[in-house]
C-alpha cells in the first residue's frame, strides 16, 4: 500500500507487516529445505522465527492495532465493523496458529523427518493467512483512515506507534528483537517485500 499522505503510523505498520512478511517467507523456505533434505537447517532457525513472532507482532504490533486503530475506526464509522471483527478475530487465530506450529515443530526436533509433513502444512497454512490479514489491513483499512481520521487523530496514532515499541519497556530487549530479525533475515536469505 503507497498511502497519498505520509502518516508514520502507515509507515510503521506497513514496515511491521513487511518484517512479518520476511520471516513467514523465511519459515516457508525452513519447511521447503526441510522437503528437499540436501540441507537441513537447523531447527533453531525456524524456534527464532517463532520467537519473534510471538514476542512482536503478537505482543506489541497487534495489540496496537487493535487498541488505537480499531477501536478509533469504529468510533468514526460503522461501515467497516465486520472487517475489523474479522480482523480482531484473526489475531486471536494467529496466536493460536503460532502455538500450534512451536508444537510442530517441538515434534519436528523429537521425531524427525516422519513429523516434518505435519509442520509443513501449518506453516503453509500460516503463510496463506497471514497473507490475506495483511491485505485486509492495507488495503481496507489503512485507507478508511485515511479517509475517516482528523489531524488529531493521526497525531494520536502516530505517537501510538512510535511509542512503546518494546514489549518488555528496555531500549536493550527491543535491540534484542532487531537483532533477532536481522539474523533470521541473514540466515534464510529472506528479504523484505
């Protein structure tokens, strides 16, 4: 999504999917090696990928969302209430998504190739979600506040989301993930859309 006004919550949200984005694409990578068997990377990869997901997008970027741009969005119209139910409810969906691949893959690391297929799946099935989440976001909502929020509003939300970008509030913890992210991206190849 290319916004026509520069709202840094924009950029930050759409900066956030676009990190998600690269370590779905890197968890799919991990299950498709995993597939061929010439390399096998190391299952700590792919605990990491879920580890950042778990500890950014579920614990920060999500709530945020929910809290500042949903609840904002409904105060300003109703027309878009079912989306944002959809939207509230796969986050929900996510988490529960994530916990069932660390499981798969608790049973990858124990059982070995005959688990593999299992995992496969859910990843696969995560990425495909993840990827339709994210078009409705960019492409429903972030344009309906466009239209709907005033100045003050966008001043809220981008204080929002500048602030408070570290889950544990430390500036180290927050290093800890950007370093985390940059070493999945490094270790997979993935790159950012």
């Amino acid at each position: 999504m290319k916004p026509s006004v520069a709202r840094s919550a924009i950029h930050t949200i759409v900066r956030e999917h676009q990190q998600l984005s690269a370590v779905v694409n890197g968890m799919t990578r991990f299950v498709e090696s995993n597939a061929e068997g010439a390399h096998r990377p190391d299952p700590m990869v792919m605990r990491a990928m879920l580890y950042y997901i778990r500890e950014y997008p579920e614990q920060v970027h999500h709530p945020k969302e929910d809290k500042y741009l949903f609840a904002r969005l409904r105060s300003r119209s109703d027309e878009l209430d079912d989306v944002i139910d959809e939207l509230e409810a796969q986050h929900v969906e996510g988490a529960a998504r994530v916990r069932a691949m660390d499981e798969a893959l608790t049973r990858y690391e124990l059982s070995g190739a005959s688990a593999a297929p299992a995992l496969r799946t859910l990843v696969n099935e995560y990425a495909a979600f993840y990827a339709r989440h994210r078009r409705l976001e960019e492409e429903i909502i972030l344009p309906a506040a466009l239209r709907f929020f005033s100045a003050l509003d966008w001043m809220e939300l981008d204080e929002a989301f500048e602030a408070n970008r570290d889950p544990f509030n430390g500036s180290e913890l927050q290093g800890g993930l950007d370093r985390l992210y940059g070493l999945i991206v490094n270790t997979v190849g993935t790159t950012i859309e």
